[in-house]
C-alpha cells in the first residue's frame, strides 16, 4: 500500500487544494482511510470510515463484475 500513498500524494500535489484524495482499505471500513491528501477539505483524517457514496460505488461494481469503480467527485458540507 506503500506505493499507492505515493499515488494519493501525487494526485493530490498536481490538483493542489481543490482536491482530496483518499486511500481507503477495505479491511475495516468503519476505520477504512489509510492514507489522505488534503483531508481539510472535509475533514476526514487517517482511521475515518468509507463513506456511503463509496460503498454504493462499490456495490455496483460487484453487480456489474467491474474490477474498478469510476472516478466520481463529491462536495464538502461547506461547500468546497
């Protein structure tokens, strides 16, 4: 997983603070987050739990046998 925190902080550091992006492992959803870049914008931290939006995402692509979900965009609350 080393590998794909570097991903999330590339990820991030292109998109600059318009962007969080998380890494989730799906080991433990209720403490799923183990790596985030940006994680003010909604205030998730490292051991917060998926969201719901994610597990629907997921869910659909388990009935469609899809091995990714798509790249999908949220809005804070606040907003941002």
């Amino acid at each position: 997983m080393d590998r794909y925190k570097l991903i999330v902080d590339a990820i991030g550091q292109v998109f600059g603070n318009s962007c969080e992006c998380v890494l989730h492992s799906l080991a433990d959803l209720e403490h799923s987050v183990i790596h985030i870049h940006n994680g003010m914008k909604t205030g998730r931290v490292l051991g917060s739990p998926v969201t719901d939006k994610a597990l629907m995402l997921l869910k659909n692509c388990e009935s469609l046998h899809q091995d990714i979900t798509p790249v999908y965009q949220t809005v804070a609350r606040n907003g941002s």
